[in-house]
C-alpha cells in the first residue's frame, strides 16, 4: 500500500494525520462506474461516508450523483458542484430550515421517512411555491445481518414507512398538492458482505413494486440504498469491492417496470480504502498480562472502534519486520473506550515508530470531534 518514497514522506508530517490515495480511490470509482453503467444504474454518493473536498470532486467528475443526510451536507454538495437534479435528501429528522434549503436549490429528491414528515414538507414547499419530488423511504423488515447500530431496515429501527402504511400514504399523497411522488427508497443497513441479504432485498421490492402496479402506479424511481461492505481484514488484497456481483445481483433478481430507474446511494465501499490513519507512537507501556503502544491518535480521529468495536488493520510502518509481539494499541483520549485494537500483532514497536489504522476513508475524518481539545487532524494526499 505504501511506498518507499511515500514512508519517507511521512516522516516529515506532522501525526496524526488521514492519509487518502487518490489513485485507489480514481480506480475504485471508475470500477463501481462501469459496472453500474452496463445496467443503466444510477449511483448517488453518501456524503456522511467522508465529505472531504478532494474526494467529492472525484466523485463529481466519475459522475456520481449526492445522498445526503443534512442540510449542510446538502450545502456541500452544492458546493463541490454537484447537479442538482444528481442530489437526494434523506434522513428521519430533517429541520424546516434543512428542507427550505433543499427546495431552495431545486434538488432532485426528497427521501421521506414519515407521515409527519409529508405534512410538514408539503407546507414548506407550498410556502415557498415549490413542488418537492419525493421517494418514500419504506422499511421493508429486512435483516441486513450486520452491526445492530448499523442495522436501520427493521421494524424496530427509527427509519422509513411501515409497509402496513403505505396504502394510507399513498391516499394522502393525493391531498398534498406540492408533493410529487416519484419513487420508492430502501436502505436496510450497513457494511453488508453476504450479498444474499441483497436477494431478500430485492424479493421483498418486487412485492410491494407489483402491489403499486395492481393499483396502476409505478414509481419513477426504485432507489433500493446502499449498504456494500468492504474488507477490513484485506485492505490491500480486496481493495476494490466486486461491484459487478454486486449490481449483477440486482440485475438478477430486482424486477423493474418498464421506464423504471433504479438507484443506489452507495458510501463506505466507495471511499473506505482509500484512507488511513498515520499515528505516531508515544509511549510503550509495558505490563504483566497487556503492552500497550500508546499513540497520538484517538478517538477522536476514529471513532469507529470505541462505537461499535470495529475492525481495523493496523501496522507498523518503521519496523516492517515480522511481527512477534502483541500489543493493545490505544490513544490519549481520557476514556477507556479509547482503544483501535487488542492484542494486535506487530513488529517490535517502540516510542516514535509510525503506525497505519487502515480503511478509515470511510466514517474516519468525517466523525472527528474535538473532544479532549484535541485538534483536528490534518488531511494528506498522495502525489
């Protein structure tokens, strides 16, 4: 992953520090790219992936559209130039202002997740003589099989439409004069690897895509979310997600109607490995049963492992020998959560050598807080 030239140039930057590989990410992107085109597929970015600037003019120029999930997300894109008949608006608690916004620049989609929601929309876009375009997030009652913070497409989650209420909202559409329903939108979860779960998604959309037909509707738009895990095991092996069995597999099984678009708004698999962490070690601390290599980092760059005991590769990027030594890698933050790895496997490390927490392009920079007063981590690129 890392190049002579590239460790040498660390030496000279400031830790810690997120390190993005653009050439990853340009061949992930033009691969995702081709095999969504062979299908007609539209593709719309997750900004709350990593909402770096550099990475979202790649993603501009591969012709990606914009998902966001906040008003300033929604500001962002417009700010990175996206079109905005190519930006969607989702999330479960979107605040007058946020909506006005969006209205205000004539974006492509609403993803509405509630009744409430519907209401309150329709009398800002009336307000503003607008028409709003909407999808409706409908929660299928699929289990995405994964982390139950990242699982949002059951019952028991807070997103979207119960499918038992989707008749009574397609009646009320009719009184909501500046709503236009375009669309049905799904997303049942997150860093998904068994694609069967995929397959359940798409029977359970021919159900409900077929019922809205015995009712002679058909939506515009099937935006059926994202949710394609990567491999944090293998960040260099399996660098690039297999987008072609992927969007093969709703190609396989996902039943359109005729004029019939499909979306997918599609985050970490696109973005996640092409980042890193650089770290410095500060101190060894040495015991009886752990060593902990103590590090700059905290997390505060990386919140992925304190919040859902995630995953993440770790080496050692000054002894690149064998590892023979265990180590609880952690940071300086005041929390005892503030850990990236346990018993982690690595050369003989000591104070002053650089360590890389691979696959943190993605839920990495754009979660950083700066609790502790820490400061911000800078961004690096390659050259």
């Amino acid at each position: 992953m890392f190049s002579a030239d590239t460790l040498t140039r660390f030496n000279t930057i400031k830790t810690p520090f997120y390190y993005y590989n653009l050439d990853v990410l340009g061949q992930t992107l033009k691969q995702a790219s081709t095999s969504a085109g062979k299908y007609n597929y539209h593709v719309h970015y997750a900004l709350k992936a990593n909402s770096n600037d550099k990475v979202l003019e790649l993603m501009n120029h591969y012709g990606f559209g914009a998902d966001c999930v906040s008003g300033g997300e929604v500001q962002r894109a417009v700010d990175c130039n996206f079109s905005s008949n190519k930006i969607v608006f989702a999330g479960v608690g979107k605040s007058d202002d946020e909506i006005n916004l969006a209205l205000a620049n004539n974006i492509f989609c609403f993803n509405v997740e509630s009744v409430a929601e519907l209401k309150v929309l329709n009398e800002l876009a009336v307000a503003a003589n607008k028409t709003a375009r909407i999808a409706l997030r409908i929660n299928p009652n699929v289990n995405a099989n994964t982390h139950k913070y990242i699982t949002t497409g059951l019952e028991e989650n807070k997103f979207g439409i119960n499918v038992w209420e989707l008749d009574g909202v397609l009646n009320l559409l009719n009184n909501l004069s500046s709503l236009e329903f375009i669309g049905l939108h799904f997303h049942i979860g997150s860093q998904i690897t068994d694609l069967s779960v995929f397959k359940n998604l798409c029977l359970r959309v021919n159900e409900l895509n077929q019922h809205l037909a015995s009712k002679r509707i058909t939506p515009k738009i099937i935006n059926v979310g994202g949710g394609l895990g990567i491999n944090y095991h293998e960040p260099d092996s399996q660098a690039i997600p297999d987008f072609e069995a992927y969007f093969g597999l709703f190609n396989q099984f996902l039943e359109v109607q005729p004029g019939q678009e499909v979306h997918f708004e599609l985050g970490r698999a696109l973005v996640a490995q092409c980042g890193s962490l650089i770290t410095k070690v500060l101190y060894i601390k040495n015991g009886i049963k752990t060593n902990f290599a103590i590090v700059d980092a905290g997390m505060n760059n990386l919140i992925r492992p304190a919040l859902y005991q995630a995953y993440h590769k770790i080496e050692n990027l000054t002894n690149l020998n064998a590892a023979v030594e265990k180590y609880d890698v952690v940071g300086p933050i005041c929390e005892s959560s503030d850990c990236f790895g346990k018993a982690v496997a690595l050369p003989p490390t000591v104070r002053g050598h650089l360590i890389a927490i691979r696959s943190a392009g993605a839920y990495g920079e754009v979660m950083a807080s700066d609790y502790n007063l820490k400061p911000r981590a800078e961004a690096v690129y390659s050259v």
